[in-house]
C-alpha cells in the first residue's frame, strides 16, 4: 500500500487515533495553562517556531540519513543535545518505542534500519519516512501538523471551546507551518538541526512530570 500510495501513510501518521499514545499528550499546553492564561494560536506559532521546529527538522534529517545507509546514533545525539528537557526527551523515546512497535504494519516487510538504543520518535519517523518514499517536505509537514492538531485537541478538553473556533486556529497556522517546512526540508546533515530551544516550555514539561493533578502524561 505504502509503495503505490505513500501520501495515505502520511495522513496516518499524522492522524491521532494511530495506538502510539499521542491522545495523552497536549505538547505542553496543560501546565502552560496551569501556569496562567494561554493564547492558544501564539502557542502554536511559539512551538512552531522552536520546538517543532527541532523536531520536523531532526525528522527530516534522520531520513535523509537512513536513506544513505549512514546510522541513526548522530542524529539521535544532536536531538537530545538540542532537547534540553529530560521530561520531553522521556516523552519522544515512549512515543518511539511505540512507533517502532507499529512499524511492520506501516512498511511492512521492508522494515526499518537500524535504530539507536532508545530511539526518540523524530528519529523512527523519519525512519518510517525513508522506509515508505515520503519525500522530505511531507515528512516535516506531518510533524509540523501533529503538533498543531496536538496542541488544539488538548485545548478542548482542558478550556470552554467552540470547536468550530479551535478548527479555524488550526487553518490560520498553516502559512508558519508551511514556512517552518520550508525552512527544514533540504536538511541532511545533523549539525544542521536548528537548536531553537523553548525555556518556558521546557520548564513547564519538568513541573508537569511531578504534579499528580493531570489530564495528558505530558
């Protein structure tokens, strides 16, 4: 399926029912908001900007290493020097691990290279991307939007919310989400991974892990 229509393997990646646990995640939006009011859209663009910005471009990196034949480990060390959150790097390796457990249904037969112990989930999804033909552009494209619709999804349930209103946010992140993608797309090397860090967000991933009063794991 992968081979003749590898577009469809990139709107099930970036569909939140596939079983890799992304419904417990908010991208940081429930201790944002435990903190204080959030502006929702400036969020999005804030982590679009930084953080998912980290993430598409190790993603697309990662593939184009896999696509060489070259090993996964620099990439993974240039992510986790450019993660600073121990919380958010223990996040990506759980939803990696869950990724990896999904991936003979995803390429099949053709399986994935060899990935390095722990594997961070830009890292298995770029793996994922070069095992299934997607290009680099739809490889950050489908990070970029996991994210936004991440971050959206947890803002219904965590505030009072027009879903009609939460859709249009969603719309009006698209020309940054096009930018970052751009910005991200031609990346090959690791030393190229942007390190756009995000303190505010990183700070509230740490608190989040010790409060015992949460709706997303993280």
């Amino acid at each position: 399926m992968t081979d003749a229509h590898p577009e469809l393997l990139a709107m099930l990646l970036a569909d939140a029912r596939l079983p890799v646990a992304g419904h417990t995640q908010s991208a940081g939006l429930e201790p944002a908001l435990a903190a204080g009011p959030v502006d929702v859209p400036a969020y999005v663009a804030l982590r679009l900007r930084t953080v998912t910005r980290t993430e598409a471009a190790t993603t697309v990196v990662a593939r184009a290493a896999a696509l060489a034949g070259d090993p996964l480990d620099e990439v993974q060390a240039a992510w986790a020097a450019r993660t600073p959150s121990a919380a958010m790097r223990r996040t990506s390796r759980v939803m990696g691990r869950a990724l990896v457990r999904l991936a003979p249904r995803l390429v099949g037969h053709r399986g994935l290279p060899l990935l390095p112990p722990e594997p961070a989930r830009p890292v298995v999804v770029g793996a994922i991307a070069a095992a299934a033909g997607l290009d680099a552009a739809t490889t950050a494209r489908v990070v970029g939007y996991d994210d936004v619709q991440t971050v959206v999804a947890a803002a219904l349930k965590l505030t009072p919310l027009d879903p009609a209103r939460a859709t249009g946010w969603v719309v009006d992140a698209f020309p940054a989400l096009a930018a970052m993608v751009t910005d991200v797309a031609a990346l090959t090397r690791a030393a190229e991974i942007p390190a756009r860090n995000a303190p505010v967000i990183e700070d509230h991933a740490e608190r989040h892990t010790y409060t015992t009063r949460r709706l997303f794991s993280a």
